[in-house]
C-alpha cells in the first residue's frame, strides 16, 4: 500500500493544518469542507501557516510555492475523494455528524481509500462498521500546532488490517510526525487522556468564578513552568471544539457540574463567536494574547 493522494476532510483548526503539513510534506492534498465558509476559511489559515512556516520552519518561498501547488479545495465529497489513498477526517465532535459523514464515504470513496479519524474524544469502532470498510478504518491524531508537537496517534480497533496499520504509520512518518502507536482502543488516546481532565479542571475553576483565566494561566506557568496554560490551550484548540467536548462528557455523565461547563462555554464563547485563535478572539484577543506580554507572570 502507498499513500500519494490525501483527502483532509473538515476545514478547521486541526484539518488545515494537517491539509499543509501533508501538503508541505509532499503529498497532493485535497481539502473537503460540507460549507463553502470553511473553505473560505481554510484558505485563509493556509496563508496564515505559510508565513509560520517561513518564519519558524525555515521553508523555502519554493516550498512555500509547491505547497499551494499541492492543495485543492471543495464542497463535493465525491469529487474530494475519487483519488484518494488516504481520508483523514476532522469534522465536528458529534458522533450522529460523523456517522453520517462515513455512511456517505463508504458509497463514493474507491475501494483503494484507507479511512482515518482524528476524532479527539470517539474512537475507530465507533465507525468502522457503518463506513462499509472496517478492516481499512482507524485513528490518526494530531496535538494542535503540529509543526511543534508533532505526533501522530495511530490507533487500531479489533478489525483493523495489520498491514493499513502499519501503512499509516509509516504516512505519519512520511508527514514529519513521530507516530505514538496504541494497539488498543482508548477515548482521549495518549495525549487528550492527559490533556482533557486538565482543561475540564480549567473550565470547572472558571464556571463556578474562582478564579480568571488569567489567574489560573499564571499559576500553571509560574507553579509547573508551562509555557502555555490551560486558557490559553483552549484558544489553541478553539473554542467549538472545547464546547463539543464537554458536550460528549455531559451526555455521558449527565451531572449539574457537567451541564454548568455547557452553559458556561455557550453563552461565554459560542453565542459571543469568541472561538478563540482562529477568528482572532476567544478568552484572549490575538495576535497579541495578554499572556505573551512580557509582565504577565509578574
């Protein structure tokens, strides 16, 4: 099995930055994205990693230039797809959206297509059936900013071929990742496993008002030596994605704490359109956050 043609499907935070960096890699990349306003967007974000990149990867205005020569954008599912070896998916964290999206995959991707979730919270099994290829579906993760935390959790589920496996392993290599290899499912993989009870921790100290995010980002920074703290994390990820997650954690726990982080992350983010360092303001205004200033920590 070889991996030239990608498909990134969803054009958000973590779809346009792992379409660039397979692109970036060498690989001719397709982005599917069901609203036109992600695209929109996702082309916007590429503009955006093209100066990081330059900047922080010293690329080359040539590699710059292939790397947009690689990229292609649409809204047709089946046009994204025909040609591809490899679908990564980052649509929302909704499991009815992402049951549907495979359903559709299932009919119009060639039979050729391995199928790969970056679903942060769900995991493989949950899928694998309804996508019609279950022997050909699993989990690659990525952390955000993957140019700096560049791991690929690759994830099995019982049915997974031993050789697709292994085959996308070996593409998180080819895309510059280190591959994080979990031969047994677990929500959250290695890295939400950790990272999630942190920012759920995070959120519960700001829902109940006891302290800022300013506070509790200082007190990580100074107390642990972060360089980064959990509010500004959230940011990172954006915000619609931390909304979804506590939405998955109230479905399953169904707790007044649990529906109080919903709430809290709604009406404080979500119906502001705060969603953090995508659109340029969530809990801190960007590109110049409060917490990058020299005095923050003083």
């Amino acid at each position: 099995m070889s991996i030239t043609n990608v498909t990134i499907a969803g054009g958000g935070t973590l779809g346009s930055q792992i379409s660039w960096q397979t692109a970036f890699s060498g690989f001719n990349v397709t982005v599917y994205d069901a609203f036109e306003s992600g695209i929109e967007q996702c082309k916007d974000l590429h503009q955006r990693y093209a100066k990081i990149y330059f900047k922080d990867m010293n690329a080359t205005e040539q590699q710059i230039k292939e790397t947009h020569e690689r990229l292609s954008y649409t809204t047709n599912l089946a046009n994204a797809v025909k040609d591809a070896d490899l679908v990564n998916e980052s649509i929302p964290e909704d499991p009815d959206i992402k049951t549907g999206f495979y359903k559709e995959l299932g009919i119009v991707a060639p039979e050729k297509t391995i199928f790969t979730t970056n679903s942060s919270t769900t995991i493989p099994s949950m899928y694998a059936r309804v996508s019609g290829r279950p022997d050909m579906f699993l989990a690659l993760h990525f952390a955000n900013q993957i140019w700096k935390a560049n791991i690929g959790e690759v994830m099995r589920h019982e049915g997974t071929d031993p050789k697709v496996f292994e085959t996308v392993i070996q593409f998180a290599k080819d895309i510059g990742m280190v591959p994080i290899v979990i031969n047994k499912e677990q929500p959250g993989y290695v890295i939400n496993s950790l990272l999630v009870p942190f920012l759920i921790a995070a959120i519960d100290l700001m829902a109940n008002e006891i302290a800022t995010p300013q506070d509790i980002d200082k007190t990580w920074m100074i107390g642990m030596g972060g360089k980064v703290g959990p509010a500004a994390i959230m940011d990172m990820i954006g915000m619609k994605t931390v909304y979804d997650v506590c939405k998955l954690i109230d479905k399953k726990e169904n707790t007044e704490i649990s529906a109080k982080r919903v709430e809290f992350i709604y009406k404080n983010f979500i119906e502001t359109n705060k969603m953090g360092l995508i659109i340029g303001e969530g809990i801190y205004k960007y590109p110049n956050p409060e917490f990058m200033n020299e005095g923050f920590l003083k």
